[in-house]
C-alpha cells in the first residue's frame, strides 16, 4: 500500500552493472600498468634495462622511446573506452605485443622481463575479452527478462 515494490533477490541491472564496473576498473589497471611501466622507462631508463635482464642500451632515445610509447598506448585505450565503450585499442596492442614477444623468444635469446611481459599482456587480453563478452551480454539481455 506505501507504493514500493519489495525488493527482489536479482536484478537484472544489477549483474549488467556488476560487470561494467569490473570491466571500468580493469581497463583503468591495464592503463595504469601501461602509464607505470611507461614513467618507469622515461626516468630510470638505464636502471630498469639492466633490471629487465639486458647488459645496457645505447643510445637511451630508444628505451625512453618505449617509455613513451606506453604512456600514449594507456591514453588511448582510457580515451577509446570512456569515449566509446570499446576496447579494441588495448586488445589489439596487447595482442600485437604477445605476438611480438613471443617471436623475439623463439629467435634471439631473450631476459627473464620478455616470457614474462608475454604471459602479462596475454592474460590482460584474456581478462578484459571475458570480462567485456559478459558487460555486452547484459547490454545486450537488457529487457528480455534473462542474463
């Protein structure tokens, strides 16, 4: 009689918002790990390539070029989600840079820093493709009363 419905147990809205959330927020790690690793290349560029497992770098504009890089990467992918939603920015540069570590392990012999940004970068790829099916899907269920 007070015109309020009892709240039910699911919504859902509510599994639909759940995982935009989860998707927002990874989106923000996986740019912040870029934007880290980024500053990281820029101001301690002699110290994290000896670090990563290489002897030195000559001259540093390279490295510090990769710093950049990285910087401008996380830029977009915050701008391509915030903007439009999407996430084909960061799956593609994530996947472009699996493929390109992996083939640097199967040529050249390679420090511990690039098996290991491999396995990092495919993981992010897998996360964020899971996690933004299971966002479309409650976009997609909206109104037709299943997830």
């Amino acid at each position: 009689m007070g015109g309020e419905e009892p709240k039910r147990a699911f919504e859902p809205s509510s599994g639909r918002n759940r995982w935009r959330r989860l998707e927002t927020w990874l989106i923000v790690l996986v740019a912040l790990h870029s934007t880290a690793v980024g500053i990281g290349a820029l101001i301690a560029t002699e110290w994290g390539v000896r670090f990563a497992g290489w002897e030195g770098a000559a001259p540093l504009f390279f490295p510090r070029q990769v710093g950049v890089f990285h910087v401008v990467v996380a830029s977009a992918y915050l701008i391509e989600y915030f903007r439009y939603g999407g996430v084909i920015v960061v799956l593609t540069t994530k996947a472009i840079a699996v493929a390109f570590l992996v083939a640097m392990m199967a040529v050249d012999s390679t420090p511990w820093v690039v098996p290991f940004s491999a396995a990092g970068d495919g993981l992010m790829v897998l996360a964020i493709l899971a996690i933004h099916r299971m966002a479309a899907a409650g976009r997609e269920t909206r109104g037709a009363g299943s997830t």
